[in-house]
C-alpha cells in the first residue's frame, strides 16, 4: 500500500469515528429481516488490553494508554460483558472451540495440533449457518493454522490456510497485516450490499501478538514510556499501543464502510480475544487456566442492543455459534454436542437473565507448555482449578474474589469435592482414560507447531475464494487431515 492509499484508508477510516453519531442508539431489524454479523477476533488481547473498562468504575480492568476511540464507541453503542472467557488459554483450541461451540475437551482440541476433532466440520457455526440459511455468504479473513481449510467449515471466501502464527509483515504500510485483512473485509461487505445477501464475515487479526508492528505515522503520536523514548523489543509499550491504535483504525473503517452501505443497524458486531493475557487484577496469563489466561474482552453491538449496556453473566466463546444462529436463523436446531449457550436474552434484555446452556459449567482445559497440566471448571461464582500431576485443586468465589488470591478449598471440602467430580468426569468424557493416566503423570508431550505455508495473504487487489486447502489449487478440503 502506498502513502496515497494508505491516506485514503485512514479517511474512511476517520468516517468511523463518526458512525456512532449518525446510527441508531438502539438499532432495530426490520420485522422478520436475520442480521447480518461481523466477528472481530483479535490475537492476545488480554482482558483489560483496550481503554474500555471491562467493569464500570474499575480502571484495572482497561488500559488508559492506548487509543482506540472506535472500539470506544462500539462499547457505549453496545453492551459490554465483564466476565467473558476464551474457550482456551491458548489461539488455536480457542479458535476451534469458538467455530465449534464446544469445549476443548469434547472436541478433542486441546493442544495446537490436536486433530481429527471429535465433532464432524460440517457442524461448524459457519456450516449451520448456511444449512439454515442458504441466502446467508461466508468469509474469513486473517489468521488459520488448522489442516484444513477455511471452505471445509464454511467459509466461501477467505485468505487460505495462512499458518502465520504472529502475522509480522514485510510491508511498513501494512504492519501486523491489519490492513490488509481489512482491505479484503471492505470488498466482501461491498459485494453484498450489491447482491442485497446477508452475510456472517470473520476477521481474525494478528494483532495484537507480539513482536508488535505499528505504522511509522502512528508510533509518532505515541508519548515516549517511562522507560525512555528509544527502548524497543518484543513489549516495547509503545509499539504495542501504536499496534492497538492501527487495529482500531482498521475496525473503524469497517464500521463507517457498514454505516455508508446502509448496513450498520442490521449487523450484529461482536468484538473480542482468543486468549487472555496479564492484568492488573486478574492472576496468571496466556496458557494458563488462571482468569488472566482466559478472561477476555467482549463488546457486541447490534439490533436490538441498548446503548451503554453492560452484562455480569458468565458467557464464553464457545457460546458464539448458538448466538449466531440464534440471531441470524431463530428456531434452527443445533448439533447434539454442542454445549455453549445464546446470549441473545441478555443481549436484548440489558444484560439482565441467563444463558442456558446444556450444562451450567464452563470447563477449560491446558495440559502442554505448562509446569502442570491443568483444568478449571466454573459453577455459578465457584471456580475450581485443578493441578493433574499433583493431585491438587484451588477452589475460588470469583463473585468476591476475581484475581483468585484466596484459596477456599481446605475451608469449603464438600464444594471442592462435588466441582472436582464434575470436574474429572468432564475431561475423561472428552479425552479418555488413557489420557488421563498421562495427565496424572504428568507425560503428556508437548508438540511443535504443524509446519506449513507462511506466505501471504491474497493480494489485497482481490478476494480469494476458498479453494483447497488455501493455496488456490482445484483439490477439495482434506477433512481427513492427520
């Protein structure tokens, strides 16, 4: 991208800016019209990565610094969740549970390279959804490191099978390949409104995965840190917050793109993180099963949403699919296995209510790149994290304490007890006795990551249609992939 294109970018993308003043505060559908829905999937951002506070009047759970005034309106457009969760501590299981509205451990997805999973790709969200609503296009733009292909779980156009696992980019106009993913969004937004199609888009952004990358004209604005003006490395504070900047330019010029096409009051735009990170209050980080490694930001904007909302309802990713449908195809039925649960009633009652799901745990599981591996379960406000290898387990009230400082389980046995039954025989459903014997050993090896292709993305002069495995070629999707 030249400097020319890249001013005209930022032009639209400073529309987006605006687009919070011209939409409806509490957008509405037309009676009987399915909304469209944009995912906006971002990499690494911790829970109180973005300068929108997660808990109103709780500035540990933002970061002031970074500047992202679109997302900033998004929050008070729409409704922001406190207590949001990745399905995993780590992208790819993550990822996989969210498209699969399963957890890990049911799906058999809980390392990198976990696969076949135990859940067949055509009961993919994308898949249901165009099962349910042929009308309905698809597509994928950023980050996928499976073996297969975007098309196989039902992603019409996408980038292929980018096995990029940070995104860093050659190109100084396209740092972090942000806008280059949201070049390629525009296109398939403007096909649709053409065509008058609804559509379920996906944008899985590299940022903001470290080494971090920013544009030369953004870092400039940035103040120089505490630690000096010319410090740099992997978590240079500046560049990371040059990186979240440059993210939120490109989500504002899909923001005002929706708004010009006349499409903003009938999407649903849900934003949010496939991992957690460290935070101020929360404990522990990315892999582990600790609120920081899996507590992540959540905003949704949409019809029907009240402006300013905020919602205290546990919800995690895998609860994505049965929302989608839920919005996009009411009354559809949903795959046996799926366990996640619609947040369409609390989206549409103020945050009020509770999702149904059908258990009422949430379960997250790591077992490799950890000392131990390990599994949480969360019941109501009880929150037990247990230590495979050594046989331990903490129990935590996260309604008093959510930085899990204050270990219940000596004091409240019978609790520990019960979670940890459930706990257990959750995990061998999934994994099987085999696996659990290693996980009490503590044996389970840690793969490398499945090489493959790292080159770019699609040319951003057009969209890639999902063709084989990413690279173009006529050969069908490899479901069977080892």
């Amino acid at each position: 991208m030249n400097l020319s294109g890249y001013l005209r970018f930022v032009a639209i993308a400073c529309l987006g800016w605006a687009w919070a003043a011209t939409a409806a505060t509490a957008a509405t559908a037309a009676p009987g019209v399915a909304p469209n829905v944009v995912l906006i999937l971002v990499d690494d951002q911790a829970w109180s990565g973005t300068p929108v506070e997660m808990i109103p009047g709780e500035p540990r759970s933002a970061t002031p610094g970074i500047r992202m005034p679109n997302l900033q309106r998004m929050a008070r457009e729409g409704m922001v969740f406190s207590q949001a969760y990745a399905g995993h501590p780590k992208c790819e299981c993550s990822r996989a549970s969210l498209l699969m509205g399963r957890s890990t451990t049911s799906l058999n997805a809980v390392q990198k390279d976990s696969f076949p999973w135990k859940a067949p790709l055509s009961e993919s969200l994308a898949n249901r959804l165009r099962a349910a609503r042929p009308d309905f296009r698809t597509a994928h733009f950023g980050k996928w490191q499976w073996p297969v292909s975007p098309r196989s779980l039902g992603f019409e156009m996408s980038d292929g099978i980018t096995q990029n696992s940070d995104g860093t980019s050659d190109d100084p106009m396209d740092p972090k390949r942000t806008f280059g993913i949201t070049r390629r969004a525009l296109a398939f937004l403007e096909e649709q409104a053409r065509a008058r199609r609804p559509f379920f888009l996906q944008l899985s952004y590299y940022a903001v995965h470290e080494p971090p990358q920013a544009l030369a004209a953004t870092l400039e604005r940035i103040p120089s840190s505490p630690g000096g003006a010319g410090r740099s490395g992997r978590k240079d504070p500046r560049l990371m917050a040059a990186m979240s900047e440059d993210l939120d330019t490109a989500i504002g010029s899909v923001f005002a793109t929706l708004e010009r096409l006349g499409l903003s009051t009938n999407t649903l735009v849900v934003y949010t993180s496939d991992n957690g990170g460290k935070s101020a209050l929360l404990k522990g980080g990315k892999t582990l099963v600790d609120e920081g490694g899996i507590r992540v930001p959540l905003i949704v904007r949409g019809p029907g949403i009240g402006a300013g909302g905020h919602c205290q309802e546990p919800v995690v990713g895998y609860d994505l699919l049965p929302t989608v449908m839920d919005f996009a195809a009411p009354g559809s039925v949903l795959p046996a296995g799926v366990e996640g649960g619609s947040w369409k009633p609390v989206l549409l009652a103020g945050g009020a209510g509770r999702v149904a799901r059908p258990v009422d745990w949430l379960v997250f599981h790591h077992d490799v790149e950890v000392e131990h591996p390990q599994t949480a379960l969360r019941q109501g406000n009880l929150k037990i994290v247990h230590h495979w290898d050594t046989g331990r387990s903490f129990l935590y009230d996260l309604s008093v304490d959510p930085g899990e400082r204050t270990d219940l389980s000596a004091n409240r046995v019978e609790e520990t007890r019960r979670l940890q039954g459930i706990l257990e025989a959750h995990v061998r459903a999934g994994l099987g006795d085999e696996r659990v014997a290693r996980l009490r050993q503590g044996s389970i090896p840690s793969k490398g990551h499945r090489k493959g292709r790292n080159g770019p993305p699609a040319s951003d002069g057009g969209l890639r249609r999902a063709k084989g495995d990413g690279d173009g070629s006529a050969a069908g999707p490899r479901d069977d992939a080892p």
